[in-house]
C-alpha cells in the first residue's frame, strides 16, 4: 500500500477510536452493567478485608470469578477518591471509559498480533474492519465482559505466538499465562477459546524437537506448573464462592459445574431471530448463518468470503510474502470456528445476537483483510477487479451510513436485507440490553413538569436495576412496580426483549427471577415450560408518551397504560 493510503488508515482508525470514547459516555448502562459494578464492589470489599466482609453474594455472582468486575470498580474508586460525588452522579461514565480502555487496548493487541504473523498493513485493515463493524464498535463501551474476553484472548495469542516461535522464553509464557487467567477471571469457559493455539503451540514445538524429546518434556513440565500456578491465582484473586468450596473440600466438582453452569446459562429464556421465536435452550442450528446473512454488513462478509475463494482457488498471491502462512491461516480459522462448532454440537444456548461471541469479529476481520490488501495492491486492473471493488465501496457506503445514524445503539445494526430499518423492528431484539434507558429517562424528564413526574407509577419488563439508577437519578423515583404490583402502575417502560410470559403459571411458581427468567439451579426442574412468547412492547398495550428511537425502529418507549 502507498503511504498516502497506510496514512489515511490510521487517522480513520485515530478518529474511529476518538468516536467509541465519545460514544461511551452518551450510551446509557446495560442491564448487565450494574449486575458487574455491585460485583465489582462486592468482591473489591472481601479482597480488602481479607476475606472478612462476607456480604459478597449478589443474583447469580457465584457463576463469574469477578476479576474484571472488582478491578473496573477498583480502578473507578481512584475517581471516587478524587471526586466522590462525580463518581456517584455518573457510575456509567466512569465505567464506560474503564471498558472502553480495555476495548482500545484490545484493538492495539490486534494490530500487534496481525503485524508480527503478517505485516503492518494488514494490521491496519483488520483494526480498521474491527472498528467499522457495528457490533464490536457497539459493545465497546457498555460490555463488561464479552469485550474483555477478546482483549484477554487477543493479548493471549499474541505472548503464546511469541512463547512458541521464540524459543520458549519464560517472559512470554508468564505473559500470556497472564492473560488467560484474567480470561478465565471473567469466564471459565474462556480455556476453550485458547485450546485450539495451545494444542497448535504443542504440536508445533513437538514436531520441531523431534530429536529432543527428553529436554522439552522437562522444559514444558516446568513451564506448565508455572502457568497452572499464575492462571489458578487470578480465577482465585476475587472468587470468594470458589474460596469457600476449597475450604470444604468441595472444589473439583464446583469448578466443573461451573464451567457447565455458565455455558448453559439461559440469561433470557426465548430469542427473536429474523422474525421467529425460539427457546434458548434449543437454539436454532441456523442461528450463526441467520446472523451472517441478515446483520453483519454486506461488504464485510464479501470480503471474508473472496478471501477464502482466493484461498480456494489458489488466487491469494499475497500470501507467498508470508512465512508459514497455510498454518497461520489454519490457526486463525480454528480459534473463531471451534467454539462455534462446539456450541453448535453440544446445543448450547445462543442469545443477544453475536454479543456472546465478539470475539469472532476481529479474526474473521484478518480474513477479510487478506483479500481487501490483495485488491489494492493488485498489480492487474482488471474489469473483475474494478467490478469488486466498486461493489465493496458501494456497499461500504450504504453500511456506514445506517453505522453513523444508530449511534450511539450500533450494536442494533441490522443489514440492507431490511432495506428499510423500520422493516426490522418486529424481525430482532432491538436494544436488548436497555442501553436507550438513560435517553429515555432524559426525554421524560424534559417533557415532563415536576408535579406529572410526581404522578408516574413506572412498571417494567427488564432490567429493573439499571432503570431505576436512572429513574432515581434524573426524576428521582425510587420504585418500580414489578411483577404483582403492576396492575397499580399507570405506565410502563419497554424494550423489545423477547420474553416468556410465565408468571402466572403454577407450574414455575417461584423458579423464576424478578424478570420472568428461569433460574440456573432449577433448570433440570423445568425443562420445557409452557409460555406466550413475545416481546416486552407487544405484552403491554397503551398510548407511547415519550420513545427512543433511531431510523423508525422504537428502541425503549414510556407507555401510558390502558385500564
């Protein structure tokens, strides 16, 4: 690539990052959000104590090590001390800029790892295509903990690539026994993300060590322990459930369950995908392929797919500039495709679109940029290479626009199969995380006088914790009619979450959440309970007072109830 080019690369991806820090701190909490800053502060109390506060239970916190949690709200705590009634007036800005932080620094681990497998160039477009895609750029600032796991799993790949490559330098292995045990620290199952380059390191180093069988059985037994030993601290460091159960000598069979607990964890029970309902639990085996076709750019898929095509046909001349590259690419499939594979094969259940697997993006974003480097360096221009490449441009276009206009929401990114955005609506949960709330709340409050605020009896449908921060912060209202106490209230806030309408349904009388979810523990006692599936908008009917909404599609909505 020229420098002129290489140079634009780079402002775009500067102010694409300066865009997600803006971004940040206009979007409004996820309804997980709050769950990980009273983790947060839960576990950061029990470490401090040394284990003598003991009040560090909170819903289902037992299924997450909580190592991010209790350093974003340790790290928050330096504002605290600086400006305490900032920090407590903007919870969701402080921890916004803390996960975009990560987000930022997981984007500087890619260009890293893309440079030293490949070159700086294609670096720069696998950062780039990272950024322009809506649902990582969405989940930037809001996501405490799929976004962390990609900079873990990145960062990760990087220091085992160096720790194969480079002789097996202790260094590097410490490095990146580092990372996989903050992974683990968010999400057990993260070991299996990292399977797949820990078995490719093995087979590399084995294959290479013929002669010296010996001596590398010796060096990697050490190496090992000491990574065994690093990884096992950090799930510790902040899990005082998992402390407990050591203590009781129950700890092999909690950890396992933990791993399984998570795995098949139903955060909602039903889903809406391309118009249809489904139960988490059995997840369509066409969910992953729905996604593809229907919400990820056009012009990002086309690139992924040329570049297995180039691969196919032999036509990827740029891969002769690499060394190793049929392995290189090998291992780049593997890590996004085998917990795909295993999610598929074992039915683990699938929700909130691709949130659970944004790790997937910047891989498949490598991929697409072995053939978009091809295409500008291509020596040969040809009518095919000008058709392609008017294509992607178009299609870029007409992408980046529906990215720009459902700022600060683009994670709700939904392709030009819905020419129409509005054509979409009832087809996808649409801010399924709530993060249109503090928007919302805003508009009330300046559409509202003080006496009519006054008035509102709010009930809800999710994400009862994060609402009420800001009901109570901007409008000063402390209850929010829930479950029994609905028929009292007079309006209601929603989103379009798919939901069960289950809670008058003696067959789960008290099996169920505040939010109608099922819980973990009891899932073997209820496997296929009957329910009205819907959304949230369609289970309350009334006149819509005050709406969130971006390119005619209502994102969160105020709903005067009828009687």
């Amino acid at each position: 690539m020229s420098r002129k080019l290489t140079n634009i690369i780079i402002l775009l991806i500067g102010i694409l990052l300066f865009f997600a820090w803006w971004t940040s701190l206009n979007i409004g909490l996820s309804t997980d959000e709050y769950f990980h800053h009273i983790n947060g502060l839960k576990r950061y109390n029990f470490l401090i104590s040394l284990g003598a506060d003991k009040n560090f239970n909170f819903g289902n916190n037992e299924l997450y090590p909580g190592l991010y949690d209790t350093l974003s709200y340790a790290l928050g705590k330096l504002i605290l001390l600086i400006n305490k009634k900032f920090y407590a007036n903007n919870i969701d800005i402080v921890m916004h800029l803390i996960n975009t932080s990560f987000s930022s620094l997981s984007i500087l681990g890619l260009y890293i790892f893309t440079k030293k497998i490949f070159n700086k160039n294609i670096a720069l477009l696998s950062s780039l295509l990272t950024l322009l895609n809506p649902f990582f750029f969405g989940h930037m600032g809001m996501n405490s903990k799929d976004i962390i796991i990609f900079f873990s799993l990145i960062w990760s790949c990087y220091y085992f690539y160096r720790y194969f490559i480079n002789s097996q330098k202790i260094k590097d292995l410490i490095l990146a026994s580092f990372f996989i045990g903050f992974g683990c620290g968010v999400r057990l199952p993260f070991l299996i993300l990292v399977f797949p380059i820990i078995v490719s390191g093995l087979v590399y180093l084995i294959y290479n060590n013929r002669s010296q069988y010996l001596n590398l059985f010796l060096k990697l037994s050490i190496h090992i322990l000491i990574s065994l030993l690093i990884i096992s601290f950090l799930i510790l460091l902040c899990w005082p459930h998992i402390l407990i159960q050591i203590q009781d000598g129950n700890f092999i069979n909690f950890l396992f369950s933990n791993i399984l607990n998570t795995m098949n964890f139903h955060g909602p029970r039903t889903g809406l995908i391309n118009g249809e309902y489904y139960e988490v639990f059995d997840t369509p085996k066409s969910y992953f392929l729905n996604i593809i076709i229907y919400r990820l750019p056009f012009y990002y898929t086309i690139l992924v797919l040329i570049s297995y095509l180039f691969i196919l046909t032999k036509k990827l001349t740029v891969k002769n500039e690499f060394k190793n590259f049929n392995i290189k690419f090998l291992i780049l499939n593997l890590i996004p495709f085998f917990p795909i594979l295993i999610t598929i094969i074992m039915g683990i259940g699938v929700y909130d679109n691709l949130r659970l697997f944004l790790f997937v993006i910047p891989f498949f974003s490598i991929i697409g940029s072995l053939s978009l480097y091809q295409l500008i360096n291509s020596s040969k221009i040809s009518w095919k290479f000008k058709t392609i490449t008017s294509i992607i441009i178009i299609l870029f276009s007409i992408s980046f626009y529906r990215f720009i206009s459902l700022t600060p929401y683009q994670y709700d990114y939904v392709n030009y199969s819905s020419l129409k955005f509005k054509n979409a609506e009832y087809k996808w949960e649409h801010d399924y995380w709530g993060a249109s709330y503090k928007e919302l709340i805003l508009s009330i409050k300046n559409n509202f006088s003080d006496e009519e605020i006054k008035k509102l009896k709010i009930a809800n449908c999710v994400g009862d914790d994060t609402l009420l921060y800001y009901l109570y912060r901007h409008l000063g209202i402390k209850k929010i009619y829930r479950n029994k106490l609905q028929h009292e209230a007079n309006h209601v806030i929603l989103i379009n979450r798919a939901i069960l309408n289950v809670f008058n349904n003696p067959d789960i009388e008290g099996l169920v959440d505040k939010d109608g979810v099922i819980l973990v523990k009891d899932l073997e006692k209820i496997v296929r309970t009957p329910g009205v599936k819907t959304t949230c908008n369609e289970k309350f009917t009334g006149k819509d007072v005050v709406k969130v909404s971006r390119n005619g599609v209502t994102l969160s909505v105020l709903r005067k109830l009828n009687n």
